[in-house]
C-alpha cells in the first residue's frame, strides 16, 4: 500500500536563528546539562547492598492467606486460574474438609508456576475471597525450574512469613472477607 | 639525548606504549564511568575498587573469549584490518610529544668562505654538529624527536587509519559492515580537507611542521588558541568526525547499521579495533593540546622547578592533564550533541568547514604576509565565524537538509488501484 | 391465520395452541424463565417470565393493566405481547398503543423486583458453585436485575443436604423453589421422591426420610435445576464450566440412542448432559448413560497394541505389526469357511462397512458376524406408578439392549453378506482365524458370550476396549476407541439414524477403526467418515443422506429413517 498523499503530514523543521546557526551557544548550553549531572548525585541503588524501596503496592511473589482459623482462605473457585493470562495456576479443588461449616469447597492442590507467572495481578484481582495476593518479596530466586513450582504449603508459608515481617501488601483487606464467606460470618 | 641506542629507544617506546595501553583501558573505564555519571549512574564499581580494575577484566576478556571467524569473510583481510587499525593508531604517537622539548635546531645558513666565492661548509657542518649535539644532550619527550615533517606524519597515519574501516567493513562481507564503512570513508575524507586547513595557519605562523618548534612558539607568542579559534574549532570538529566519534559516529551508529564495520568482529579483534579508536583519541587530544593550547607551556608555570627532572615531570604532568581535559570533553560531548543524519554531517563538512577553513587560511597568509598584529588573525577568526553565523540564518546554506515539502511525495511508490 | 404480535412483530402461529413464552421464542424473543420446562406441566411459581399483555381489535390496541405470567398464558388470535426486550426491537412499526402507554416498562421493573425476591436468600457463593457460568440465576441477574441487593437482615441458611441421594446433593439455601425437579420426578419418572416441604420462607425441597432420591432418570433433576441447587456428585468440583468444550454426541448405553452434550476438557470427558430431541428421547437421558461414561478415562483401558510373545502379552507398536493384515490374510487364505471376522453393535455404521467389505474383500467366504449384544432385562418405560409398574404415555425408555448401533451393523452385515450371523451361532464352533473388532464399554458381555469350553483358534486377533476373556486368548490385541473418540453414525433401535462428531481424542497409540479398516483394505491415506459414506451412499440406500453432511465441529445431526 502506497501512503496516500492525504495522510501525509509534513513537519517543517523549526528555522534556525543565529545564534543557533553558530552551534556554540547550544553546545555550551547541552555541556552545562551533562557536566552539572556528573556532579549531580546518583540515582542507582546499588541492589543487593542496599535495598530497594518498592512501592507499597509492588507486584512481587504471590502468597496464600489464611483465615482467622488458620485455615487456608482459597475457596478454590479457579477464578484466578481463569484470569490468569500465562496460565500459570494449576488448581484442583475437592470437598473442603468435614469440620469446615461455612464452606464446601477447598483446594486440596494450589500450585503456581512462579517462572511462568507474569506478576500482572489479575489473580489477585479475580479472586473473590481475597485469599491470593502479591506481596512485596521480589527478590525470587532458586536453583532449578522445580524449585520454583510453588505448592500449596509453599504459599501459605509465605503469607506466615510476611505477616510476620509485617510486609503485608496494601491492597489486603485482611480479615475482611469476600463475598463468598459473607454469610459465614452472619 | 645520545645517538640512537637500540635498548632505550625499545625501553621508551616499550614503556610508552604500555603506558598508552594503560590510558586506553582506563579511557574506556572513564568513558563508561562520565558516562554513567552523567546519566545520573554508577557505572562500573564490581571489579576491584571503585571498579578501577575493569579495564583488566574486560583485556582479560577479550584475550580469552573464543575468537570465531565467520566462514564468509575474506580472511587476509578480515585479520589485517583490526590489526591495522591498531599499528597505525599507534605509530602516529611517535611523533608526538608527551613532555618537555626543546625545538630541534633550524638548518645551519652556509655563509661564503673568506674567498667569497666557495661556500664554506665546514664552518656550517661544525655549527651543525654543535647544534645537532646540543640539541640530542636535552631531554625530549617524544619518541621520535626533531622529525621535520612531524604535523604531516601525524597526518598522513591519521588518514590511513582508514583502512582499517575499510578493509574490516569489505572483507566481513556483510551489508551493515560495508555501509559503515563506507560512511566512514566518506566522512573521513571529507574531514581530512578541514582538518588539514585548519592546521596550514598554525604552520604558516610557527614556520615549522615539527610540533616541539611550534610548541616553541607558542612558548614564545602565546598559544594559537588566542590567535586562531576559528581554526581550533575546525580542527576540533574535524578531529571528532576523524575518531568517529558522537555527534559524527555514523559509521558504527547502532541503530542504524548493527555494529556497523565491527559487526562481524569480536573478541580480540573487536578490541583491537577499539584500541585503535582510543589510542586515535588520545594522539588528537595530544595534538589538540600541543598545537593550539600550548603544549606544555602553562603561563610560565611549567618553569617552577629549576631540578630537570622535576622541570620535565612538571611539563608532562601539564601536557598529559591538558590531553586528559580533552579525552573528557569527548565523552562528555558524546552525551552532549545527538548524532548527525548523513546529510548534515556531509554539509557541515562541505557547505560550511571546507570554505570557512579556506577563508581562515586567506587570512592568515594576509596577516602573515603584511606583517599584521597576531591578534588582527583572532578579530578575523571571530569576524569569520559570526558572518558565516549570519549567513546561514539568513541565507539558508547551512546543512540544513531536511526534505522539501514538494520532492518527496513524487518519490513514493505509486500502485494503480482499481 | 391467527396472528400474535410480539415486541409488534407479527408471529403466526396457525392453529398450534402455544403460550407467551412459546410464541414470543417463535418471534425471536427471548422471555427468561425458570419454572417453566416445555416437558413438565406449567405452575407459573417463579414469575420470571412476566410479560405486559393487551389485544389488537378494531384498530386498537388494549393493553391489561397488570403484567401476566408468559408461561401460563396462552395466546390467541390478535393476542399484543410486550417483553421487557421492547426497546431492542428492529425495524417493526409501532402498534397503535394508547400514547401514555410505554411498552416494556413494566415487564422490566416486574423482572427486577422479581429477582430480587428471587435473591434475597440466595447466598451468591458463585466461587465454590459448579453451576456458575452456566446459571441462569447469574445470567438473568446480569442482564435483568438490580445492582444490589438491599437486604438488611440476614440471610436463611438452610443446611445443606447430601444424603438426598447417592449421586445427587442439595444445596438447599441455593434453591429457588421453581420446583422444576419436584415435577419431574412426578411426571416424568413418576417415582414422586422430591417435594417442597415447609411455608414461605422456609419452604425447601427435601424427600421423604428413608426415601431417596434413587431412580434411574434422577440425573436429570440436576440438568433441570436452573441454579446450583441440586449438583451432580460425579461431576461435583471437577471443573468449572467455562473450560468445557461442548460437542453434540450420541450416547452410546443403550439402542435408545440418546442425543447427549459431551462436556470435555483436555480431551478428558467430564460430564454428559441430554441433547433437547424430540424425534428422538425428548428432553432427558437416564442416569445409567450420564454417568456411563467413565470407561473412555479408565485407567484399566488398553491403549496401545499387544501382542503375544512366549505366551504373555507384550506391548508393542503399530510399526511392528505391519504384517498383521499379511498374517490374517494367509490364515483366511487356507482356510476361509474356517475364518471369522466379528463386528460389534459398539462399531459405527462407517467402521462396520469398512471393516466388512475389508474382510469380504479378503476372501468371499470369510463369515462376518454380529459381535455379542449386550441385553440386560427388558425395557424399562417412565414414568411408573407407585407400585413401579408403567403408566401410558410413555415418556421416557431405558433399553433393554445395551448397545447403540445394532441395526447399524445389521445392515451393513445384510447388504455385505446377505445375513446376519448371530455370535452365539460361531461361538460353538472350532475355527481357524477369528477378527474381534469389538468396543464393549463393559468386558462382562464378552465373557458371557464366551462358552466355558471354547477352543481358541490359532489366529485371533482381538480389538477392544478392556481385557476379557477374548484378549487373554488372543495372538495380537489392539486397542479399540469409544463413541466419544470418533465420527461416526449410529442407528438406534428404531431405526433413527444420528450422525455424530468425535467429542475427544482417542489416546495417543490408539488408531481408530476406520483407520484400521482402510489399512486393512490396502487404501492408502487418513481415513475420514465423509469418504467412507461417499463409499457406502450407492450400496446403503437408506444412509444416502449421510453423504451430503458436512460435519462441522459442532457435529449437527442430520436425521433420516432406516
């Protein structure tokens, strides 16, 4: 397809004055910006010695809360899993376990593939019960593609750990649950 | 200095070459470091303290990577051209001063004999020898000293460095390579006319080619800077586009051509390439300094220290800080100006450096020839330079290229449709 | 012609006696409903399907007051029915309303506060209820409903009830008392378990103590059920519905033939649900079909091709049993009268031809005979009384005959052989060669049919489904596909014939019959069903049509009668 003359526009360059013709004045001016920054402080941090300040609100490795109860919150709805565009969550859900009255339905396997996984948040958004979240742990690292296949275990462990460190997501309204457990508490 | 001994001269040559090859490595460093700090970074403080061991670590690493050799490449070549680049980069420091000199002795006058009539070369051959011996018992900071020729040999090495280009970009057989170095060829040649004409004035007043006598000059006059801006900043830009370095480093320019004529190289040859291109910056910054700011020649300040060796740490501290000032106004200047489209950067050298370096050196034969004030040549230089301003603003031969409004649309493709 | 006008679009409906519902779905517009079920008799207890009502006379639209049950209402000739879907309507011109009449507000404004009764004790657990995404509680909420509910007290919260049957359980506070299931079980299996017990806002469905809900057609109530209320146990947290790929299949547990959607994910059957075909069984299928279709996933099946070495079955590949056909040939070569090929009423009428001209081709007097048919008591016809004997109309027939194409092969047996050689007929003789392309979901049937003092020919090479009595005796045992693993026809006890698309694919060392049919016939190429009925369309008369069906992958039937 040829370019119609139509949607061409043309774009005169800006007319040079004197002084701009002289090119001096311009590079003294573009030398005042470049030497001023090297004296200028630097904005690298120099990660691992000194750590990140993330925002409050970073995308960062997933975890699993649990209730008031210590029960695991996930309901297994497989909204996340179905939100998630890298499909990277593999749920099988199962009759929840016969003590738990105010729910019928559990995961009896949560697995997130944390390699495959995007850190888009969607999962968090999906999910009704608010039991998975992204926390601010970003500095994931392992020594084989299995260790970073998350189980179940794997992530509530992690909920125990930063509520413990006190690194709670700000998006968590914790305690607060969703729709789904309305009534539990009614 | 004696006559030519064998051993020091390999000791001299040796040590100044391991000590550019330190400077080389450490430019790089530097270059990576102003240009970290100039974009508000850190750059590179991994290897060793504050990071100052990293241009071993990157020599280590072009020494031991694997060394591939595309099968398309026309070997000879493809071999010669990194290696080239590098001898001949280097071969242009011999005649480059790096501390305190003395200017070699002018040719001895023949005066006639008693008789008259028969020239009486004895008398001149003994002055000669006098003078020759005089001169050779200094100490000179340069490698080859009292080279007649010396602006002229800097010059001519300068101009062959291109080879190195060429022969890389042709024999790696690969478009982006030829493209640059094409560029680079048309570039360099364009620049080589500024360039040249903007050091005729110098030569023209100093009455010499050899840099220790224009060095003397200066000494003696002032530095050629006050004389001549006009021409420093000619021989300055020119110098840039020489190097191939921002704004004028078209024939590498990565967005445009890869690599371009470094795209099939890598390794050591990758480095050797870079070796040159450093060592070509740290020659033009020598001569930068040593033609136009004096050498080292510092207001009388080189003259504190009565103790020679003292005298002669003191004026090669001075020329080596004045050449350093200079290797930082090109990194800084990377990060300063964007680069040139081809167009503009062919104007500049064609529309612009090549008349007004013309003009410059008009004037200064005039100022020469009717015995003017030197500083008449730096009213001129001003003068010259604002009214070629003016021109361009008001006349619109500036490089200023950009496509017309009414060529171009006739250029695109046309498809009959329907 | 009796005209009805619908959103102001004309429908006639000739002399058919139709309701608002009917007649509005005629028109293209949708009523949502949920108690009504064009099977089941009409109470009108959900008021979802509430219309505004009026006539056209004298060139005059009167419109009633009050909006009416759809459902409930019939309509007649000059009958003016106005839905809540009026502002979508294309094109038509406007009818000659009274001017302060606007058309479709009331409807709408019913609809909503009807859902909001409808949700007020709904406990919107959507997350954890297997109905979400298929729920027309959910669909009708979104499309019809208020935004919020403005409920202050607390919800009921009726226990759930699991032990309502062996594989069905309530969710009691989910129920919408549309009493859709209480009807069915009343009406259509007539075995009567479920009723509404309690008043008003305590009113729950429940059974009878000591009387669950266990009949043969129970699994329906769960089809039947428009919100997660009653959920099959089988298919209970499995899946989630949105990642089932829904293909129209025949449901393979009987000669009746049911049309059946086959729910898969992953090419892993889940769920079976009844395909609506009244030419056919009508709305339902029986529990014994919906849940049957776990041997296509058992663990137990053989998937890949056997054969016997130092007289154990050894696994082994398709390459080396290239000179299987070789092989079988030679042994139909010495001695024809002594060699049998099998065809089971499991095979699609495709497989069978295929197959049987494949071995006629062989040899003339090679026998082709009718696998073993699978028969298990006598009809069972619904609804029944108290007493569990039937009640006339029949609504509903489980077969006795638990195969679903042997009219199929035995037309295809008559037309290749001239008849139709029973099993039990061979099944006394000595023979020398024996092909079984069997399939039987369920081995039992094979082994009855095996006397106890059979001799094993030679040659037998066995295809199946599951080990049996037959592959322990066979030189070479080939895997075999089920009716959810390919495309086929199957022709049902009446002669209905119903073509179908494969719902998943077969495993992976599996080759399919047809497949295996055209290499026995020497054809080079991938076998599909469109040429075999190209093939078969001049010698079967009756399955011409089936040539010109182009299967898409929705497998639509196209039905004709044998």
């Amino acid at each position: 397809m040829p370019i119609a003359e139509s949607d061409i526009k043309w774009i005169e360059a800006p007319k040079l004055g004197f002084l701009e013709q002289l090119y001096l004045p311009i590079v003294y001016d573009g030398l005042k910006t470049t030497i001023g920054h090297i004296f200028g402080k630097s904005k690298t941090e120099s990660y691992p010695e000194q750590e990140p300040k993330l925002p409050p609100n970073y995308r960062g490795v997933h975890r699993l809360n649990r209730d008031e109860q210590d029960r695991v919150k996930c309901v297994a709805c497989y909204m996340c899993a179905t939100a998630c565009p890298a499909h990277c969550i593999d749920i099988v859900a199962a009759p929840a376990p016969a003590g738990w009255t105010d729910r019928e339905k559990y995961p009896e396997t949560f697995v997130i593939d944390e390699l495959r996984c995007i850190y888009c948040g969607m999962c968090e958004e999906a999910c009704p019960v608010d039991a998975i979240e992204l926390t601010t742990l970003y500095d994931l690292t392992g020594y084989s593609r299995e260790q970073l296949v998350f189980d179940k275990e794997k992530l509530l462990g992690i909920f125990d750990a930063t509520t413990k460190s006190g690194t709670d997501p700000v998006r968590s309204r914790s305690g607060a649950l969703g729709p789904a457990s309305e009534t539990a508490k009614a | 200095m004696p006559e030519f001994d064998l051993l020091t001269t390999t000791i001299i040559i040796g040590g100044l070459v391991a000590i550019v090859m330190s400077i080389v490595g450490y430019a790089t460093l530097a270059e990576r470091k102003v240009s970290a700090w100039i974009q508000d970074r850190v750059g590179p403080n991994r290897v060793g303290p504050l990071g100052l061991l990293q241009p071993l670590a990157d020599g280590g690493k072009f020494f031991l990577k694997e060394s591939p050799i595309p099968s398309h490449v026309d070997k000879i070549f493809y071999l010669l051209a990194p290696a080239a680049a590098m001898a001949i980069a280097l071969l242009a420091l011999a005649v480059v001063p790096w501390g305190g000199t003395t200017p070699p002795p002018k040719p001895v006058a023949v005066n006639m004999a008693a008789d008259g009539k028969t020239p009486d070369y004895s008398k001149a051959v003994q002055r000669f020898d006098a003078e020759q011996g005089e001169y050779r018992n200094q100490f000179q900071g340069v490698i080859a000293p009292g080279l007649d020729i010396g602006i002229v040999y800097v010059f001519a090495l300068g101009s062959l460095a291109i080879y190195g280009v060429i022969l890389g970009g042709w024999s790696s057989d690969n478009k982006y390579s030829l493209l640059g170095s094409l560029r680079s060829s048309a570039q360099i040649i364009s620049y080589e006319i500024p360039l040249g004409m903007s050091i005729v004035g110098v030569v023209l007043f100093a009455g010499s080619m050899n840099l220790e006598t224009i060095i003397a000059w200066q000494k003696q006059n002032g530095w050629f800077l006050m004389f001549q801006p006009l021409a420093f900043l000619l021989f300055m830009v020119s110098v840039y586009a020489e190097c191939n370095r921002l704004p004028f480093d078209l024939p590498e320019a990565e967005q445009e051509l890869v690599g371009g004529y470094l795209t099939e190289y890598g390794s050591l040859k990758f480095g050797m390439f870079m070796l040159g291109e450093y060592t070509h910056m740290i020659t033009t910054s020598f001569l930068m300094s040593i033609v136009f700011w004096g050498g080292w020649s510092l207001f009388g300040l080189e003259e504190v220290f009565t103790d020679p060796i003292a005298a002669a740490v003191l004026k090669a501290a001075i020329l080596g800080g004045k050449m350093l000032g200079f290797l930082l106004l090109y990194i800084v200047i990377r990060w300063t100006i964007p680069r040139f489209r081809f167009d503009q950067l062919m104007g500049l050298a064609w529309k612009v450096m090549i008349p007004l370096s013309l003009l410059h050196l008009l004037a200064a034969m005039l100022v020469r020839q009717y015995g003017w004030s030197n500083w008449a040549l730096t009213a001129i230089s001003i003068g010259l330079f604002v009214a070629f301003g003016l021109v361009a603003a008001f006349k619109k031969i500036a490089p200023n290229n950009t496509p017309r409004r009414k060529v171009i649309p006739k250029m695109l493709p046309r498809v009959m449709v329907g | 012609m009796p005209t009805v006008y619908v959103n102001d679009k004309p429908v006639e409906i000739g002399a058919e006696k139709l309701n608002c519902v009917q007649v509005a779905a005629k028109a293209g517009v949708e009523v949502p409903h949920y108690c009504y079920h064009p099977a089941l008799s009409v109470v009108a207890s959900c008021r979802m399907c509430l219309i505004e009502m009026g006539e056209l006379k004298d060139g005059k639209v009167t419109m009633q007051p009050k909006v009416f049950p759809g459902c409930q209402t019939p309509v007649k000739d000059g009958t003016v029915i106005v839905t809540g879907d009026y502002a979508k309507r294309k094109g038509e011109t406007a009818l000659p309303y009274d001017p302060a009449y606007k058309p479709g507000d009331r409807t709408k404004k019913a609809q909503a506060d009807t859902l909001e009764g409808l949700l007020l004790n709904h406990p919107l657990d959507c997350p954890v209820c297997d109905k979400a995404g298929e729920c027309k509680l959910q669909d009708y909420s979104y499309e019809f409903g208020h935004g919020e509910s403005r409920l202050m007290d607390a919800k009921n919260r009726p226990a759930n009830k699991p032990e309502l049957s062996s594989k069905i359980t309530l969710f009691t506070d989910r129920c919408i008392l549309c009493t859709r299931c209480v009807r069915f079980t009343r009406e259509i299996s007539g075995t009567s378990e479920l009723q509404v017990v309690g008043r008003g806002h305590h009113e729950e469905i429940d059974v009878f103590p000591g009387f669950p809900l266990e009949n043969k057609l129970s699994g329906n109530v769960v089809d039947l059920c428009p919100v997660g209320a009653l959920g099959s146990k089988d298919f209970l947290y499995t899946q989630r519905v949105w990642y089932l790929k829904t293909t129209d299949n025949v449901c393979a547990g009987c000669s009746t033939g049911c049309s059946i959607h086959t729910d898969a994910n992953k090419d892993i059957v889940y769920r079976l649900r009844p395909r609506e075909n009244l030419e056919n069984q009508g709305h339902f299928m029986c529990d014994e079909g919906r849940w049957g279709y776990h041997y296509t996933n058992a663990p137990d099946r053989i998937t890949r091709p056997l054969t016997r070495i130092d007289g154990a079955l050894k696994p082994t590949d398709w390459q080396s049993l290239s000179k299987l056909k070789e092989t079988f040939e030679q042994a139909v070569f010495v001695s024809a009268k002594k060699s049998v090929a099998v065809l089971s009423p499991f095979l699609t009428v495709e497989e069978a031809y295929r197959l049987g001209a494949a071995f006629k081709s062989m040899h003339r007097e090679i026998r082709l005979v009718l696998g073993p048919v699978p028969l298990t008591g006598v009809d069972d016809h619904y609804p029944k009384d108290v007493k569990g004997n039937a009640v006339a109309p029949t609504k509903f027939t489980i077969r006795a005959e638990k195969c679903p194409n042997r009219t199929g092969v035995e037309s295809v047996l008559k037309k290749l052989q001239g008849e139709v050689i029973s099993f039990a007929d061979i099944a006394k003789l000595t023979l020398d060669a024996i092909w079984f392309a069997g399939g039987y979901p369920n081995p039992d049937v094979v082994d009855a049919a095996i006397p106890d003092d059979w001799a094993a020919p030679k040659l037998l090479i066995v295809q199946d489904l599951f080990h049996s009595k037959l592959t322990r005796a066979a030189t070479t045992v080939l895997p075999a596909t089920t009716a959810f693993e390919k495309d086929g026809t199957f022709v049902n006890h009446a002669g209905y014939v119903q073509s179908f698309h494969r719902s998943v694919k077969a495993p992976l060392e599996v080759r399919s019959e047809l497949q295996l049919a055209f290499d026995l016939a020497g054809k080079k190429g991938l076998a599909t069903v469109a040429a075999v009925r190209k093939d078969f369309a001049k010698e079967l008369p009756q399955y011409a049509s089936l040539a010109e069906i182009a299967l898409n992958t929705n497998g639509r039937l196209t039905l004709a009668t044998v």
